[in-house]
C-alpha cells in the first residue's frame, strides 16, 4: 500500500472526513483491520485564508508547496490538497514535490462523465464558482459547468466561510443550499458538485433532485485506488 500525503486544515473540519473515509475505503477493500497508511499537515486555516482574501495566491501557494515538501520527505508516495479553492495552486504545489499529486478536479470530473452527464452545476467559494481555475479543468474533460446567479454566489460563500468552517450546521442555510440547487436544475443542471469539502458537512443526494458528486469521497476513493494498485 502506498502512503498517501495530505495537505489539510482548510478547514480542518472537512481534513477530518478525508481522514474517516481513506480508512474506511481502505478497509472495505481490503477487509480486517486495514487501515490507510496517510500522513497529514494540517496548516492554519487563517493564514490562507488572509491570504486568499487579498490576492496572494503565489505565497499562498508555497505554504502549500512546503507542507508538500514535508510530506514527501516523509514518505508520502502521493499528494492530496484537501481543499477545492487551493487547486487554484495545485500547479505550483506539483512542481515543487517528486510525487504526483492527484488533482481534485479530476476525480470528480471522472465520476460525472461515469454517471453519462455533461453539464453539471458548481458550488463552492466565490473562488471556486467565479474564476476560471476550476471550471476550466472541468470544462477540459469535456463538461459544461453552471454556477449559481450573482446572489446565489454569494449566500453560498458566506456560507462556507461563516459557518461551515466553523463547524456550524444550521438547517436554515441548508435551504438556501436546496433553493440554489433547483434553482441550477432549472437552468439545465444534469448534476450538482458540491465544490467545497464542507458542503458535505450540509448537503447530499437527499437534498437534490439530480444527481451531486461529493468531492470529498471522490477524491477519497480516487486517493485509495491509486495507494493500492499494483
């Protein structure tokens, strides 16, 4: 089994949930008392986030590139970047380790071509939703990506930040989540991916009427059959 390297602590609370379900995954494929062989740097949340708000992506992007270093040299024989927003780095984080780092973007792009869907329905920050980092990489797996309207956006993101981050589940922002939603089924949705690891925290297949794509289990499960292929 390889060891799989995962950057985290943005927010911690969905790192947590990668963490449950690597060793879950693990286990169901291999049975016994398997576990994932993974190791973790989890970096503080208020420091990338500071630096997300004012622009600074490139120092942004070292901190993440020197947790990779780390990882690596400690024997992570593949990377995990935690965190759909910070894939806005992921080249500058692969260009700084001599292992591959599996792409978020893919994963989840793999999983909506699988399911026979072409145009699908983005949530996440404003980051995520309104630069064209991550709709691009979609786009280049041959996707048509809708996101929500200007105040849909920015619900969404406050959201995430305010409360999600923070732990904080509240059933009222659980319906704005729906409302964004039908509202993304309505403009020709086949699917919603939920662009943010904390949406899981909120969201899933019981509160959509189309199919979601959790970006969290499929990056999981995408870490877990590249640790255990031969």
């Amino acid at each position: 089994m390889k060891t799989i390297g995962l950057i985290g602590g943005m927010s911690w609370e969905s790192s947590a949930e990668y963490y449950r379900l690597l060793n879950e995954l693990v286990r169901e494929r291999l049975g016994g008392l398997h576990s994932a062989r993974c190791i973790l740097h989890s970096v503080d949340f208020a420091e990338i986030e500071r630096l997300q708000v004012s622009g600074e992506w490139e120092q942004a992007g070292e901190v993440l590139a020197e947790a990779g270093r780390g990882l690596a040299a400690a024997g992570a024989d593949l990377l995990l970047i935690c965190t759909n927003t910070m894939h806005k780095v992921a080249g500058q984080v692969q260009d700084a380790v001599p292992v591959p780092l599996l792409h978020l973007g893919d994963a989840t792009a793999d999983a909506v071509r699988a399911a026979g869907l072409k145009t699908v329905g983005l949530l996440g920050t404003a980051f995520t939703m309104e630069q064209d980092f991550y709709r691009d990489r979609l786009a280049g797996h041959g996707l048509t990506v809708l996101v929500p309207e200007a105040e849909g956006r920015a619900e969404v993101h406050r959201i995430i930040y305010e409360e999600l981050c923070l732990g904080i589940v509240e059933d009222a922002s659980r319906e704005v989540y729906q409302r964004v939603v039908d509202q993304l089924v309505a403009d020709g949705a086949e699917g919603v991916i939920l662009g943010c690891t904390e949406i899981e925290l909120l969201i899933g297949q019981e509160h959509s009427p189309v199919p979601v794509f959790p970006t969290i289990r499929l990056h999981a499960e995408a870490a877990v059959t590249a640790a255990l292929a031969h």
